[in-house]
C-alpha cells in the first residue's frame, strides 16, 4: 500500500504520506475510505460514489450481513413479507417523526422521486410541481422534469409527463449561492450584509410567491427540495426559507417532498435527516444512495393518510424490498449507530469546513466553502471579484493533480464549478489533514502555472 505513497515522496516532498492503511487490497479493493486501482495505486475516496458509500466500502460487518442473506434467501417479490423486509421497515420508520411511518421500497433514487411524484399527484389530484435551480432529482424521464440543470436532460425527454415542473429561479447570479449584491462572495450561509439572511430570505420568498401567483395559482401537487442541494454543489437556503415556504405550499394544497438521496442518514452530522436542520416535517421523504451503501435500493416514506390515496392503483417493483437489500439497510442502520457515524459527520465535517475557509482567505480562486456535516462544496471562480466560475479545463487540471497524489473528489456546480467533498463517514482526522494538505498543494501548482 506504500505504491501511492512512494509515487508522492516523488512528486513533491511538500506533499505529506498517506495516513497509513493495514488492509491487504486485491485487485482493484475498496476498504472503508480506501480504493485502490487496477494498478494496486491506493486512494483516499472523498467522492463515495457520489455520497453513497455511506459507512464505509466493503465495511466488514455490512459484507457479513450481506453474505449470511445470500445463503439465506435472495428474491421473493415484495408481496411476501419476508423477515429482512419486516425487520428494515420496523428499523427505518423508527427514525422518523410521527406520521411519516408508511415505507415503500424502490431500487434507486429516480425510482423513489417518480414514486414521490405520482403519490403527490394521485393525493392531491392536482399536477404542477414546483422543484430549484440548481436541483437533481433523478436520471428517468419523470425525473428529468425535475431536475434543472439542462445538462443532465436529454431534450427530447426533458420533463416528460410532467410538462409543468417549475423550476422557480430562487438561487441566480453566475454561480449558485445567493445574490446578496453586499456580500464578497455569493453565499447565503456567511452573507456578511448589514442586512443578513434576512434580506436574501425575503428576496427568496418573495420569488416563490411570484411563481405562486403568475405560474400555480392553485394547481401545486408537491414541492420538492433537497435539505441542501448535492449535484447543484452544496448549495443552502437561507435559516428559515423552507419554513416559509413549506407553509405557502401547504397553503396552496400541496404537499411538501424532501429530498434526502444525499442529506440522509447522518451526512449533515447534525441531523439523522436534512429536513431535520430546517424545523420541518414533509409529507414525504425520498432516500437512496447512503441507505445501502453502495448496494442498490431506495425508499418514499409516507404518511398513513397519503399511502391511503394510492392504495386505490396497484403499486408493483419486482426488486422493491429485495431480501439481501433489506439485510444490507438493517445492517447499514447498526453500523451508522455503532461506528459514530454521524459524529465523525459533524467533528471532520466541521473541521474541514474550518481548515477550507483558511484555503478560501488564502486562494483567489476559492469563491466560497458551504455545506454541512460531510456534504461539502468548494466552489471555485476566476478571481473573487468577478465571481465568474472556474472554467471545466482548470477545474480538472486541478481535479486530476489531487487523483495523481492519490485523492479522489467530486465536481459539481450549474457550471461545475464546485469541488464536491462527502466522503465514506468513516474518514478521520489525519485523512482530513491528508487532504488539506493535497489539495492546497493542488492549488498551489495550479497558481504557479496560471
Ligand atoms: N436525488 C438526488 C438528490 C440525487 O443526488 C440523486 C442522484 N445523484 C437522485 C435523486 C437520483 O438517484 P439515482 O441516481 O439513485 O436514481
């Protein structure tokens, strides 16, 4: 495992070892917060497949688990109750506040958000949905209605069956954040105006209400709303905006979705759930990624009363509640539980967000440094002044320099111009001290040749 290590001391003697690992790898491994290549290079994984290794790759006691449902049972379809399906249902509605206790299983996030959408519309009889700039909700053809960003759209699938998504332009300027015009940098979280967040939560309401009154005026089945934007770059609302605006979409008659595919068990450190971080109770949440970490499956939890309006249909998924899925979701709760996740969430993910806002006073091309708990965002522009973002090709120059001294992070953004930080929760403090220092490192040589 000292293949990465060596290839640094040769690179730079700056550059720090990596913290050093006991696990004898295979061909291309994971282990906890490791990867290794088909080379044998070893890497410290920051990205977890996108927020999804959510305790750690191949952690020991989720791979027993799995292996002892692999010999036990695999498939039965999710009209038999099966023990596994029963015993994760019991687990997970435990996590939520009352009423939110009806559990459908999917096989992914899109799955999950479709399901979301077609329950909204089914309860509510009504069809518009209202979803942010900047938002992802999934990869399907519903889905993609959802989802902002035209990047990840195909146009000739772009929202279809759901021609009236609207996509309410709350978070604007050139790069995501607010467009508080007194702060340096565009974030609602640090926004240093004499006005605060008030001001940018008024504007924010203010847009909403807009998009109430010239688009739904009384049509609104579900709003839906990621606790903190992910794909969009760790994008926040400001302290008390989805307050707010849960209250003028239940006014309206329609229900309120929480995206938690990446807000979920325990990444924002504070909160098992995003939603929690905002003093709100959806009508319904929407989870993958970390709930099987890295194992396929997804989840809509409900209330009793909305579960009611779709029961009148036939809902159907083949895989839905699949036997190893559920053992591997049991299994991924315990471990969340009994490694501390969520702390190492909160105690990592607040140093870091300390140590980066160091790297953003130091660096010109660091515009902002947002997020919570292990759900980081660095967004990087051309100089602080212009606030313009980072163009892709300087973004992957600097991007591959940290993956050759063996980190590995994600890129994010409207314009990907956000360096995306949400590691296994198993990561510790010297592997955040191993990544300050490459990815200052990064900087550095990306300046130099500038
Ligand atoms: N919602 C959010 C917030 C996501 O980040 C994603 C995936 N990036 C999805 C939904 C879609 O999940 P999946 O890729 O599992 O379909």
């Amino acid at each position: 495992f000292h293949l990465a290590g060596g290839a640094l001391c040769q690179k730079s003697h700056l550059v720090p070892e990596m913290p050093p690992c006991d696990f004898k790898p295979e061909e291309y491994t994971g282990h906890m917060q490791w990867l290794w290549d088909v080379d044998g290079r070893r890497y410290l994984d920051l990205f977890a497949g996108v927020a999804t290794v959510s305790v750690g790759h191949c952690h020991p006691k989720v791979t027993a688990a799995a292996e002892k449902q692999l010999r036990r049972l695999w498939h039965t379809t999710n009209i038999y109750v099966h023990p596994p399906l029963h015993e994760y249902c019991e687990k997970l509605a435990s996590y939520f506040p009352d009423p939110l206790k009806v559990i459908y299983l999917t096989n992914s996030g899109s799955e999950a958000n479709d399901l979301a959408m077609l329950m909204a519309r089914l309860h509510t009889g009504n069809f518009d949905i209202i979803t942010f700039r900047g938002s992802y909700h999934g990869g399907s053809p519903q889905t993609m209605g959802l989802t902002s960003n035209a990047a990840y759209k195909y146009p000739i699938a772009n929202g279809l069956g759901c021609t009236n998504t609207m996509c309410p332009d709350v978070f604007r300027g050139p790069w995501g954040g607010s467009h508080c015009r007194d702060s340096p940098v565009q974030t609602i979280r640090e926004c240093s105006c004499a006005q605060g967040h008030c001001m940018a939560n008024d504007q924010y309401i203010g847009q909403l209400k807009e998009t109430f009154d010239t688009s739904v005026p009384s049509r609104i089945a579900a709003f839906f709303a990621e606790p903190i934007q992910g794909v969009g770059g760790a994008v926040q609302y400001p302290k008390t905006y989805l307050k707010e605006a849960y209250k003028l979409v239940r006014e309206r008659g329609g229900l309120c979705i929480a995206d938690e595919v990446q807000t979920g068990f325990g990444r924002t450190g504070s909160h098992f759930w995003g939603f929690q971080g905002h003093d709100v109770i959806p009508d319904m949440v929407t989870m993958a990624k970390g709930i099987g970490n890295g194992y396929p499956m997804g989840a809509v939890v409900t209330t009793p009363e909305i579960a009611a309006s779709f029961a009148k249909g036939v809902h159907f998924n083949t895989f839905g509640g699949n036997p190893v899925a559920c053992a591997i979701a049991s299994s991924v709760l315990d471990t969340i539980k009994e490694d501390g996740a969520q702390q190492i969430s909160l105690n990592v993910g607040t140093y870091l967000m300390t140590e980066l806002a160091k790297l953003r006073d130091k660096y010109e091309i660091i515009g902002d440094v947002r997020g919570k708990g292990l759900q980081i965002g660095v967004e990087m522009v051309k100089d602080k002044a212009s606030r313009h973002p980072l163009p892709p090709e300087a973004m992957s120059e600097i991007f591959e320099d940290m993956k050759d001294m063996g980190v590995l992070i994600g890129k994010g953004g409207v314009y990907g111009q956000t360096f995306r930080i949400k590691p296994p929760m198993c990561i510790t403090m010297e592997d955040a001290d191993f990544f300050l220092a490459i990815f200052n490192k990064s900087l550095h040589n990306y300046m130099e040749r500038r």
